[in-house]
C-alpha cells in the first residue's frame, strides 16, 4: 500500500526480462509493479524495507526466511520499460543480476 507510487505507473501486462549476460529471457506477469522486486525470491512472506521511494527509481531490500535476502533498484524509463540491478543471497548462493523489462503484451 504505501509508498513505491513509481511501479503503479507502470503498464499492466505481460513483461519481458532480458538480463544482461548467460541467462534466458523471462516473462512474468505484471498486475501492480511489485512483481519486479524479488525476481529471485519468488516466495511469499519476504520483509521488505524501502530505501529509495522516488519519481523514477525506487529501491527495496528485502528479506525472506529461510532462503536469503536481496537488494533491487528499478530506475523507470517509461510506463513499459525499466531497468533492474538485483542482488544478494538465494538458496545459499549469492546473485548479482542486471537486466531490462519491458512490456511485451498481456497476460
């Protein structure tokens, strides 16, 4: 509810993440923006903590019981594309992820 007004301005839909590097791209659902915080940590019952609350990027830290924590900027470019930088600890292994969403339809 409160704060993070910045994801509600994104475009509802289906979402493309490209990350920079190895990994595949990934589509993902986006209802309210708060999907693109833990692309790690998919799992509910995570504690988040907002650091950064502005107009074009927002960043949280989050922290899940039992299966680590992370750290993720969104910086908005426009209603359908973001940039993402994600980092911290999942499944005992640490990640670092960079990476671009963009709204590619609906879902």
């Amino acid at each position: 509810g409160n704060g993070l007004a910045m994801l509600g301005t994104l475009t509802k839909g289906e979402w493309t993440i490209k990350q920079r590097g190895r990994a595949p791209d990934r589509k993902i659902c986006v209802k309210s923006g708060a999907e693109l915080i833990q692309l790690m940590h998919r799992e509910s019952g995570c504690n988040q903590f907002i650091v950064e609350d502005g107009a074009a990027r927002v960043t949280v830290q989050y922290t899940c019981p039992g299966n680590g924590y992370g750290r993720t900027s969104i910086r908005r470019e426009t209603g359908a594309l973001v940039q993402l930088e994600s980092q911290g600890i999942h499944g005992g292994m640490p990640f670092q992820m960079t990476a671009e969403a963009r709204r590619t339809g609906s879902c």
